[in-house]
C-alpha cells in the first residue's frame, strides 16, 4: 500500500445505506477496524441514502477533524448509477464547501479479483453447509417488508401489484 501524501489525509467509507440497522453496523465497524491500523488520521463512515451520516456530514466530518485531503472510497460492488451519478455529485459538492480540502473519489471494489475469491470462498461454504443465512436475519416479516410483491403474491404473480414493484425499482432514473 502507497505511503499517504503530506497533509492530514481523511478516508471517507462510502456505502449506500439502509433501513436495516445492523447493515449499516457492518460499515461503522469496518471505518472502526481500519482507523485502528492507524494508517490515516482520519476515517469516517458515511451513506449515500437512508442512513446517517449522509456523505455531505461525512465529509464535512473529515474536514472538521482538520482533513486536508479525503479519499472518497465507495463500498460499491460496481460502478453502477450510484457511483458514477450520485456519489460524483456528491464530491463536487463537497469540493465545492470546502475548496482549500481536496476530494478524491475511488472506484467501485469490483471487478476484482479479490472479490471473485471471496465469491469463490462462499460458493464453497454453501456447499459445505457452512455458509447458510441466519434465520434470524431472513424472516416472514423482513420478506413482507421488503418483497417486491404484495403478501401473498408469487413474485411471477403479474396480478402482483406493480405500483408496489415499481417502488422499489433501482434501475429507474430518479428524478
């Protein structure tokens, strides 16, 4: 890993955010585990949608910290809308806040082969039955809450009702 530049440099996580709490936990412990390698002064979690702190607050925390440079690192799988549309705007509002910090925003994590290693890796524990989701976390309620089909409904039900599919459509453009 490439030593970081003079100046006190900020690494801002960058996931999408959830309504689900404990995933966005997963992303506050990453930003904890990795501030304690102590490789960068600064390291702030931040979310591009239903969590807080949104990117704005995260970069605006890293510069408070006394950031004069912020890694915009995206924990992306790709370099979908999001990535290229959302999280672009969002460093260029924040460049724009604060001119005298610089703003660099990171490719997505894949493709990569790091992660087709891990894909590999989970292939082999769900064939060993060792990799099996907790029913804690896959329950009746949760697939209610957030199926893209009324209750009931079999997902190629098309009397399924499409006002409640199209809600959670994140292929459309967002106006």
């Amino acid at each position: 890993m490439p030593k970081p530049t003079e100046g006190r440099t900020a690494v801002l996580l960058i996931a999408h955010g959830s309504r689900q709490a404990a995933a966005n936990d997963d992303l506050h412990r990453l930003a904890a585990r990795f501030a304690e390698l102590g490789r960068y002064p600064i390291v702030e979690p931040s979310f591009l949608e239903l969590a807080e702190p949104d990117i704005q607050a995260g970069g605006d925390r890293c510069v408070a910290r006394g950031a004069t440079r912020v890694l915009m690192v995206p924990y992306f799988l790709s370099a979908g809308v999001h990535l290229l549309r959302d999280l672009t705007a969002a460093r260029e509002a924040l460049s724009l806040r604060h001119a005298q910090v610089a703003f660099r925003l990171g490719q997505a994590l894949g493709p990569d082969p790091l992660l087709d290693r891990l894909v590999a890796e989970r292939v082999g524990q769900l064939d060993a039955g060792d990799g099996d989701t907790p029913e804690s976390v896959v329950s009746a309620a949760m697939a209610e809450r957030y199926a893209p089909f009324e209750a009931g409904a079999p997902a190629s039900d098309p009397s399924a009702s499409s006002a409640s599919s199209s809600s959670i459509d994140t292929n459309r453009a967002k106006e």
